[in-house]
C-alpha cells in the first residue's frame, strides 16, 4: 500500500517523535536506576 508523500511524511514524523519521547523516558529511568544505586551505596 503506497502513501502519498504528505501522509508518509507525516508518518514518519510521528515515529521520530515517539522514538526521542521513548529515547528520554529511558534515559529518564537509567539515570534514576543509576542515582538509587549511588544513594543505597552511601549508606
């Protein structure tokens, strides 16, 4: 099934948006994984 140029590229923009939205959620999670892990070490 081909798309028209407009739809595909909005198709497209929309993937590369829910990939950087997941690409910070986890970035978000390491980091958070990461300052617990530092936290439980100091104690």
């Amino acid at each position: 099934m081909a798309l028209d140029p407009e739809t595909e590229t909005e198709v497209r923009r929309r993937q590369r948006s829910r990939a950087i939205v997941t690409a910070l959620l986890l970035g978000a999670f390491v980091v958070l994984v990461y300052a617990i892990s530092i936290a439980k070490m100091l104690k």
